[in-house]
C-alpha cells in the first residue's frame, strides 16, 4: 500500500475508518502502510512469529513463536519509529496527523490528543529529528554545472550535534510543495525505519 493514498485524508477521514477507533485498528492500519512488521522471525530459533492477542502489554498484541517449545514474544513495536514510547498507537497516529497540519501549537496537540505537555513536547522532537535525517538522506546540492552561487555572510548559532531544530522542520516542510505533510512525513519514518 502506497502512502500516498492518503492524501487529502482529515482526522474525520481517519475517526470514520475506524483507525482511531482501537488499537487492534490502529495496529492493523500501520502494519498495511508499513509502519510496523508484517511478519517477524523468531530471533532464537529462527521460525515465523504469528502476531497474537497479550493482555500484558500496551498494544494488547505482541508476535509470539510457532514453536511450542520456544515460546519467545517481541512487541509489535520492535525496530519502529514507534518503539520509543508507550504512547497508545491510536494517539501516535492522532499526533502524528495533528503535527503534519502544521499550525498546530503543542498546547492545542495536548487537547486534541489528551497528551501531556512534555510528551507532545518530545513528540515533536522524534518528528523533526525525522525531518533532519531525511534532509540529509535527500540532500539537493547547491547550484549545479555552470551555475554560479552566491554565499552572503552571516552568522550561523551552534547547536548540539544530532539535535534537530525547528528550523530543519521548517526547511523540511519547505522542500515539498504538498498541502498535507501526514503522509510525507509517514513515508519518511517508512525509509528510516525499515523492518
């Protein structure tokens, strides 16, 4: 499924699908576009895991081996963007989405999505560090044979390596002429985390 699919998609699009309506839902949403495992092999013993119900774990799934003897489980959420937090799925999706609008405020993110402050906050930041990784992936030189190119002075601020910026953001959402950014930045966390 191609992820572009979604575009043009709202989040009355996304509530009527019944995508934000479960995790099981949710859970089967990001698997069809990619965004976590469709399969997974057993790291022990090397058989196919089939995805199954788990009262105990957060997504109320987990993959679990075939083989009776092994009985080894990984989270749904292994190698995915979404590994790095224990925010609900459908709220991941919701955030997601909420963000990509662009001129939401993380105030107005906390409301919509019951979120709080500081989570949004650090939401935030996974998703710029997405848009920063995938400027430097598609990096477009400057200029080109024959062309010559200007360089003004000017004062570039320091800041940490590996600490995105608002202004990667920023630059990100510039270098695609789209109106909804939800799947564009999905497709990005697509290429940078591959299952």
């Amino acid at each position: 499924m191609s992820l572009h699919e979604l575009v043009g998609l709202n989040l009355c699009d996304l509530m009527l699908d019944g995508v934000l309506n479960s995790t099981e839902n949710a859970i089967k949403w990001l698997r069809k576009f990619g965004l976590i495992s469709q399969e997974r092999i057993c790291h022990k013993c090397g058989s196919a895991m089939r995805l199954g119900r788990q009262a105990n774990t957060a997504d109320g799934q987990s993959w679990r081996c075939r083989k009776k003897e092994c009985k080894t489980t990984s989270s749904i959420r292994k190698h995915s963007f979404f590994s790095r937090s224990n925010v609900s799925l459908v709220e991941c999706i919701r955030l997601i989405f909420l963000w990509a609008e662009g001129d939401n405020s993380v105030g107005k993110i906390c409301r919509y999505t019951k979120l709080c402050n500081h989570t949004v906050i650090d939401w935030c930041g996974f998703l710029r560090e997405v848009c920063s990784e995938d400027l430097k992936i598609n990096a477009a030189p400057i200029g080109g044979p024959g062309q010559k190119v200007a360089i003004n002075e000017t004062h570039v601020p320091r800041r940490k390596p590996g600490n995105p910026s608002s202004r990667d953001e920023s630059m990100w959402r510039r270098k695609r002429s789209v109106q909804n950014f939800f799947p564009e930045i999905l497709e990005a966390i697509k290429r940078q985390y591959t299952l």
